[in-house]
C-alpha cells in the first residue's frame, strides 16, 4: 500500500493496486509522509473506498470521527457477531459530522423511525448509543437521542441485504397481525421476545430480498405435532404465511412454517 494523505497518526488514506482505501492503527502514519510504502500487517484495520467521491468525502471529515466509526463498527461487530460493509464506515462519520454541524446551528431532526429502531432493533440501537457515547466523550456535546436511531440504521443496512426502513416496515407489519390474531401483547424484556426478533429480522431480510428456502425441507412430523398440540400457534404461522405472499410475492416454505410456529408457541406460553 502507498500513502495518498496521512489524516492522523493513527489513520492514512492509501492506494492499494488500483483500490483507494483507509488504513487504521495507534501510529501507524506517525513519522510516514505520502507516497511512501505502508505495511498493510501494521493496520489494525482497513476500509475498502467503493463509493463515488469517498475518498474527498473522507478527506473533509474530522478525523477524530473517522476514529469514532471506526471504534464504533468494531463495536458492533462484536456485539451483533456479524461482518458489516467497509461502506459503513464513511456514512457513519459523515451522518455524525452533519449532525454536529445541526446542533450547533440547533436545528432538530426527527427520526419518525426511532420508536420501531429501538424495539425492533435493541442491540443495533445500543450501538447508535454508544456511538453518541464517544462523540460526547470527544466533542463535549450530547446528540439528540433519534441520531442513536440513524446510526442504527446505518448498521442495520450494513448489516442486512434489504433496506432498513423496508425491513422496518414489514417487522412491523408482522409483529401486528400477530398481535391483532392471538388478541395478546408481549413482554419486550422476555428472553423469548428477544429470540424471536432475531428470527423474524433474518425471516424478514429473505422475503424483501426474495432468497428465503424454497425447499419444504421441513420435518413433515415435527410439522404435523405442532399443528396438533399448538394449533393457534400453527393458524397464525399459516396466516401470516397467506398474508406474505399477497403483499409480498413471496410464499414461506414449510421449514419457515415450522420455525416460526415454534417461535409463536414459546411466547403463546
């Protein structure tokens, strides 16, 4: 890798081959100067530069909020046990940068999504809190509570094929019909709870992006036990299942089936 701009000591703008990308590490630009060779085995991480104008983008932005996405993205990963996109990494510090830019000048912007973000996505919510958590920590301001929610979003985008706000919409959607079907409310706090959020954002991510199980793999017994011992459970599943692929273009598979009405019969009982 070759230095095209040393932004800090801890961070470099460098062209590898043909790629631009961002090289992160304590002191890993400390006495470098551009144009000189830089060891790719001395970065503790490195940012593939996809997008159009990232490279200008990046060389606008403070650097101490490169290091506050960075920070916050290995953050994430941790807690959510997942890869995410380098191009997360840009967007991040650049929403967070517009975002002091709007308190300072006490502009408020409302995230109309904030409420769905912290009940359907906890742990990528807490990230966007711990996220805010270092710009205080760096800049001495606390941001507003709904840019937690927008750096959610970013995480959830980056870490999901579908779109965030789609996503959103159709857990949503799912989560009332099968409120409204079984005329009962759950507790959030509830192990269950939880799990089955987790199912349901990976059930929801395969019908937006249509790459769910077309097999009907399912375990025909285990499938017919639970239509027998829980049968609301199993009309919900089919339900929902009908409801699916009228909105959606996209029939569940009877392993989805099983999955989900196993779900559904924890938080029945």
């Amino acid at each position: 890798m070759r230095i095209i701009k040393i932004l800090n000591h801890n961070t470099a703008l460098v062209v590898d081959g043909e790629e631009e990308k961002v090289a992160m590490g304590r002191g890993i630009a400390f006495g470098k100067k551009q144009g000189e060779r830089l060891d790719i085995e001395l970065a503790e991480k490195v940012y593939s530069l996809t997008g159009k104008g990232s490279d200008s983008l990046l060389a606008s932005l403070d650097p101490r909020l490169l290091d506050i996405s960075h920070k916050t993205l290995a953050y994430a990963e941790e807690q959510l046990e997942a890869k995410l996109s380098d191009l997360s990494f840009v967007a991040i510090a650049d929403h967070l940068s517009a975002a002091l830019s709007r308190d300072q000048a006490e502009l408020e912007v409302k995230n109309f999504l904030l409420w769905d973000i912290k009940r359907l996505f906890s742990r990528q919510f807490e990230v966007g809190r711990f996220a805010l958590d270092l710009v205080e920590e760096t800049f001495g301001v606390r941001l507003a509570e709904d840019e937690a929610g927008f750096v959610a979003l970013h995480v959830i985008n980056s870490s999901q094929t579908a779109d965030a706000s789609k996503l959103t919409k159709l857990m949503e959607e799912i989560l009332t019909l099968i409120r409204f079907s079984l005329n009962q409310t759950f507790d959030e706090e509830d192990i269950y709870f939880q799990r089955f959020m987790t199912h349901l954002s990976f059930f929801a991510e395969r019908i937006l992006s249509q790459s769910g199980s077309r097999s009907d793999r399912a375990d025909d017994d285990m499938l017919e036990m639970i239509r027998a011992k829980y049968p609301e459970a199993y009309a919900v599943s089919e339900r929902l299942a009908d409801y699916i692929e009228s909105q959606y273009d996209y029939r569940p598979a009877r392993d989805e089936l099983l999955y989900l009405s196993i779900h559904l019969t924890r938080l029945i009982n």
